[in-house]
C-alpha cells in the first residue's frame, strides 16, 4: 500500500543470470526502507506505461559491452514517460573490484540512453558470475577462474539512499531538507 505522500518508484531491470535482479531487489529493499512506495520488476514485464510511478531506476547487465536487451528495450518502449520523470539507470558488469574502487562511465549505448532520457545520474556496479551461468562463454570465464561476486552490497544500498533522499527532499520542498 502506497502511504499519502511517498514517492511511487519502479526499479526495472534486465538480467540473464540473476546477479542483476539482485542488485535491482536490493535497490527495493532500500528505497522502501527510506520512505518509498517501490515495485521491482524485471523489464520486459514491464509495458510503455510507466505512468503511474513517480521515478524510475532502470538497470542491465552488461554483455560484450551493450546494455542487457530488455533494459534497452524498455527504454525505447517507455521512452517519452520516462524522459519526463526523474530516472536513474545503473549498469552491472565488472568482474573485478574495479567498480567499487572508482567510477565506471556508462558504455557508449547506455550514456545514449542517458542523455535522449535525460536521466539524473548511472552507476557500474561489480557483477557475477559462477558455474551455474548460462553460455559457453561464460562458463569458460568461470573454468579460467575469472568469475566470482564483484557486487558490493554498501555501494548498492548508498546509491539507493541517495536517490530516496532526492525524492523525498523534493517530495517535503526546501523547507524539509537537511541544513535548513
Ligand atoms: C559472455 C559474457 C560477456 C560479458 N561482457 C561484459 C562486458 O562487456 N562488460 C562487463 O562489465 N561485464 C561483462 N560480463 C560480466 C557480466 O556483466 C556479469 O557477469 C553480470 O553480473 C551478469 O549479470 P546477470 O547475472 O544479471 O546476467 C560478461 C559476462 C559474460 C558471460
């Protein structure tokens, strides 16, 4: 049940072998925590029609360097709704601590999106991968011993944080932000 006054968030995503949908879940779990009404859902569950969220945070995983395809896809589907509410889009993919250690720019399709949709900011998460991914390629990765759980779980949370205090500081108006 959505409580008067919280913001109504829809956290998308697209995900071949779950880490992402964990990631996007994790981001639910925050939001709610901080004070919004949010609804996750993989992409391509979800139709053009973002109309009755508030914000939105999209994210893919990253394959030989595109966006996952039902991320891509909803962002053409729901182009024009959700250029016109405040968005977020995270990308998860580094199978190293890199994206924990600095900021890894958006991939060239992703930073497209970013600017047609005018979104408020991205994040490179660390991903995974393990013997239960689906592909040769990938169980090649694993078998090299390249795989492993880059995701951090703080970075997730913080990044979350930050997007609820936004909402909610524009939800309250200047009155009810920190410092004033
Ligand atoms: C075939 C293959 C290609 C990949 N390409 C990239 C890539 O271009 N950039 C990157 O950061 N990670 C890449 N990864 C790592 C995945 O993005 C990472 O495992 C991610 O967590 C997978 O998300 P998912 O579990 O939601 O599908 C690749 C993994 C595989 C198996």
């Amino acid at each position: 049940m959505v409580k008067p006054g919280e913001p109504r968030v829809l956290v998308a995503y697209g995900s071949k072998n779950g880490s992402t949908a964990e990631i996007a879940e994790r981001i639910g779990e925050a939001l709610s925590k901080a004070g919004c009404a949010t609804s996750v859902y993989p992409a391509r569950e979800v139709s053009g029609d973002v109309a009755a969220y508030d914000a939105v945070v999209l994210g893919g995983a990253l394959y030989s360097g595109h966006w996952h395809r039902d991320a891509r896809r909803l962002a053409r589907r729901a182009g024009p709704q959700l250029g016109a509410r405040p968005l977020w889009l995270f990308s998860s993919g580094p199978l190293d601590a890199s994206a924990a250690e600095r900021d890894i720019p958006p991939v060239r399709g992703v930073r497209r999106v970013a600017e047609r949709l005018d979104a408020r900011g991205h994040i490179t998460f660390g991903g995974r991968l393990d013997e239960h991914a689906h592909g040769r390629t990938a169980r090649m990765i694993v078998r090299a011993g390249k795989g492993g759980d880059f995701r951090d779980l703080d970075q997730i949370t913080g990044w979350a944080e930050l997007i609820a205090r936004e909402l909610l500081a524009a939800r309250n108006g200047p009155g009810e932000t920190e410092g004033t």
